[in-house]
C-alpha cells in the first residue's frame, strides 16, 4: 500500500479536482426518491497565463480532467440525465444477477499516492477520495448480491513509515470506520445491513483506536445483508502465522488431536474466518502486478486476480462491472463445460452397465440334430 508524506504546498480552491461523488452509485429501485446530489463549488476559471504555463510544464491532464468533471457535473443537474444513468446502471446490475455471482470479493486499494501526484492534489485529498470509491464499491456489493467484500486498508510493513504519516492515516481510517458502521445502521442508506468486521494483527494498534474499533463491529454486530472486512493491520504471513499458532495452542491445552489438523481447521483460525477459504476475485488498482502479501492464501485454485491501470480513486462503476461480468462469463462456460464431461462419463456408464444383456431367441432350426436313439433295454 502506498503511503507517503502530506504534500505541503496544497493548491488553491480554484485549482482543485471536483469529483463526482454520487453519480457511480446505481440506485436500488428507480422509481424511489434520488439522492440529491451536493451542490457543486463553482470555481474561478485560472487565468490564461497560468493556464499556458500549466501546459507548458506538462500539466495539461489536471485542466483537462477539471473541465471533463465540470462539464459531466453540469449534465448530471439535469434530473432527467440522473434518472437514465440510474436506470441503466440498474439494469446492467439486473442482468448480472441472471448469472452466477461471487462470493467474496477482495480489493487492493494502491495509486492513492499517485494520483494526488498526477493532479497535484494533497495526499489527504487522495486517501478521502479513496474512502468514496470503497463506499462505492461495497454499494455494489451489496446491490448485486456478493456475501463477502474484503479491502486492504493498512499493511504491517506502513509501520516502517514516519509516524507523522501513521498517525494521519489511522485517524482518517477510524473516522471512516465509523462513518461506515453509521451508514450500516441507517435504515434508508444504501449500505444498511452490512456487518463490519476490522481484522489483522490488531496488537500493533493503540488501545484507543482498538477500542473504537471494538465500538463499530459491535454497532453491526447483528446486521445480516453482507459482511465487509477491513484488513487492517494485514499481511498474508501474519495471518497464517496467526492461525498456525492458535492450532498449536489447542493441542497444546489438549483441545486438539495434531492427528485432526485439517485445512479447515487452519482456514477457521485465520482472521477471516469462514471468508478464509477463497476469495473469488482479487482486484488490484495501479497497474502494479503483485499482491504485496495480501490474500495468498485464500486466492488458489480458481479465483481471479485483476490487474486494473486505474488509481483507486479513479475505480467506477463501469470498470468494477467488466470484471464481475468477465467471472460471470467464464464461470458459466467452465460449469458447462463441467456438466457436458458428467453428462458423457453418466451415458457412458449407462450403456456400459445398464444394456440389454438379455439371451436372445434362438430358432429351432439353428440347434444341433438330436444323438441317435439307443435302448436301454436290448429291446
């Protein structure tokens, strides 16, 4: 995970990007009241000589990204614009939903740094942004009918970072956190029903900030609509390490024969719990290729790993709708193809096994003359 120092020259108001927070999210039903999106600042257009000097140092995508998202704003305060986007978005999700559906769904959120890079934006800004497309995203989880949804918030290797930085990032994930845990109890939000759990090496972590986090699992403690983990802090090694040593400690108190070690008694060990058994889809942002020790053990046999160019922030509703359509799409050709192989091995036994072996009629011409006749008597 990405985590750099707060950029100290933050740019002006006028200058920054304004995102759009709310058009991404498809509605529940369309014909419900739609969220009034929040009024967007007008700024001040930069002047033409700062506009030129920008182009000049190769600054042309943060003007160009300004006027695309200014002018979409403008469009999306058309009611009826809203309305269509919502009701299309609505009904790609409903046609998704004819299809198979994963199960668990894991994120790796990477490029928050570079793209407050590439804008010039304050990494704040970044990870807030950042924070909205997981909201986002776990909205569409939720809608399409996804059990599971994991987020790599904080690695244990951040640790080794300046603790100016640690400091900024967790208070930002503690007050996200309970944003979460608010909207998971708020009836008519669109997460409602989402049961948080905030798993990793949590030892590694202040007593307040645990206490905080044992305060919002226990607010969604009983909601049932999807679960949503928080990997925080996280690493592969840690957890299997986690759950070897919980293993060892039952058969050392004699709980546990060494003998009744199984796979599922390590998985049920792992901070994930019942969800440590395989994550169907793995997405990484960024366009970097490697799992940075996160979910190794739960992505084997077939789970998916997406590799997406994208930054984090940048993560929309159309690019998490191509994937969850691509492991839709093979998934279905490969159980096809699983039915067509036990469909031919089934006819094969059947002809084998289950043919007429009955003795066919056989005519009396066909059988052999009878022996000559011999008394028994001389007669």
């Amino acid at each position: 995970m990405e985590v750099a120092h707060e950029e100290i020259s933050a740019m002006s108001e006028k200058e920054k990007v304004q995102r759009l927070q709310w058009n991404l999210n498809p509605l529940t039903a369309v014909t419900g009241a739609t969220e009034t999106p929040k009024p967007i600042q007008q700024h001040s257009k930069s002047s033409l000589h700062m506009m030129l000097s920008d182009l000049v140092h190769g600054q042309w995508k943060r003007h160009f990204q300004n006027e695309q998202v200014r002018i979409t704003n403008l469009l999306l305060q058309i009611g009826i614009v809203r309305i269509i986007l919502n009701f299309f978005q609505n009904l790609l999700l409903n046609i998704l939903q004819m299809g198979p559906l994963p199960q668990h769904v894991s994120f790796i959120m990477d490029g928050n740094r570079r793209y407050a890079r590439s804008l010039n934006l304050p990494l704040k800004r970044a990870h807030e942004e950042g924070s909205l497309t997981l909201f986002r995203t776990l909205h569409i989880c939720k809608r399409v009918g996804i059990d599971v949804a994991s987020a790599y918030a904080f690695s244990i290797e951040n640790f080794n970072r300046p603790q100016e930085e640690i400091d900024t990032l967790t208070d930002m994930l503690s007050k996200r956190l309970q944003e979460l845990a608010n909207r998971a109890n708020t009836l008519n939000d669109r997460l409602y029903g989402a049961k948080l759990f905030v798993v990793g090496d949590r030892s590694l972590l202040s007593e307040e900030l645990n206490n905080k986090i044992n305060y919002v699992e226990s607010m969604t403690k009983h909601n049932t609509a999807f679960i949503v983990y928080i990997c925080l802090p996280y690493t592969t090694r840690n957890d299997i390490y986690h759950s070897m040593y919980e293993v060892v400690k039952l058969c050392k108190d004699g709980v546990v024969n060494s003998k009744d070690i199984t796979v599922e008694l390590l998985n049920s060990a792992m901070y994930l719990g019942p969800s440590s058994n395989k994550a169907d889809i793995l997405v990484r942002t960024s366009g970097h290729t490697r799992l940075s020790d996160y979910m190794l053990w739960q992505t084997h046999e077939n789970s998916v790993i997406e590799f997406s160019k994208c930054m984090w922030p940048d993560f929309t509703f159309q690019t998490f709708y191509l994937v969850l359509l691509k492991w839709s799409y093979f998934t279905t050709l490969q159980r096809a193809r699983k039915r067509e192989r036990l469909r031919s091995r089934v006819g094969a036994f059947a002809k084998f096994y289950l043919a007429d072996k009955t003795v066919p009629a056989v005519s009396l011409e066909s059988l052999p003359n009878p022996p000559a006749a011999i008394s028994v008597t001389g007669k």
